[in-house]
C-alpha cells in the first residue's frame, strides 16, 4: 500500500540510523535510501536504509547484536545482505549492507540522487509504483517487478552519467 509523501520520514531515518549505529559500528556511514527519501514521494511507509561495512565479516560481527535489537536476517535479495525491523508483523525499516568497494555504484543510492534530482523521472517513477501496486493486486505481476523496468531505465541514466555501465537492478 502507498501512502503520501509523510515528512517525519526524514526524522525516523535518523532514529533508526542511530539504532542501527548503536547496535552495530558507530563509524558505519547510513543513508536513507528508497522512496521515503524522496520529498513528496508516495512510497510504502518502510524507511530504506544504506549501510556502508567495510567487508561481509563487519557485518557478520555486528549482525548478531542488531538481532538482538529487534533487526532480523530476511528478504529474497542475493547481493547484498538485508536486515529488517517489525513491529507487531508490520514492517518498518529495511537496511541494505553494502561493501565498501561497492558503495558509490550502490543502485538504490545512485536512483535516489537522480531522482531528487530529475523531478520528470520521480514523477514517471511514482506513476510506475502506482501501476506496481494494480498489477500486483490483479495477480499480474508483483510489485517489485512490475516497478523494475522503469527503475532499471533510470538507473541505466544515472550510471551512464557517472560513466558506469550497467548492471540489472533486479538481484531477487
């Protein structure tokens, strides 16, 4: 379910990247990510977080303190590793591990930069997450691959403009 753009999302990244630095490495760089990070945006009420470790062992050592926080190992993402936070079973925080080498090619935090900043692409991506949620409802598709065409268009835009190549942004 989308729900309007709500402006405490800026204030509840920044709880939870305090959390997730308590319980984990105060020096991690986090970054909100996803469409919460988008001012205006309609999104899932789920705070997206980046979470720069130096290496797959940083999180393995950390990982077991942040369980014990309320943070549990989950979702069907193969490149990365993911925690996230419930409440009651409602889903309110997802944070994405990303290797040190691997940060500035980071997709979701390269799609977030464009679309801040390309406000024709934020609005055609809004209209595909509103198309995401029907087809997903019909039983035509489910959300995330039905959004993934348009985010693999603009990010294949914000790589090239970085002088990357691209890469499939769909790892599930």
């Amino acid at each position: 379910m989308l729900v309007g753009y709500d402006p405490t999302w800026p204030e509840q990244f920044e709880r939870i990247a305090r959390q997730i630095r308590a319980l984990g490495d105060a020096d991690w760089t986090i970054e909100h990510i996803g469409s919460t990070a988008i001012p205006g945006m309609r999104a899932k009420p789920i705070i997206d977080v980046a979470v720069r470790i130096r290496d797959l062992d940083d999180f393995e050592i950390h990982s077991q303190a942040l369980q014990g926080g309320g943070w549990r190992r989950g979702s069907a993402v193969r490149s990365h590793p993911v925690m996230i936070l419930e409440a009651d079973g409602i889903r309110s925080a997802i944070a994405h591990f990303f290797v040190e080498g691997e940060w500035d090619a980071v997709h979701q935090r390269l799609l977030r930069d464009w679309l801040r900043s390309h406000p024709d692409d934020a609005d055609r991506y809004s209209h595909a997450k509103c198309d995401a949620v029907a087809a997903a409802a019909r039983g035509a598709s489910t959300y995330n691959a039905a959004k993934t065409p348009v985010i693999q268009e603009i990010v294949d835009r914000a790589r090239a403009a970085r002088g990357l190549p691209s890469v499939p942004v769909y790892d599930k």
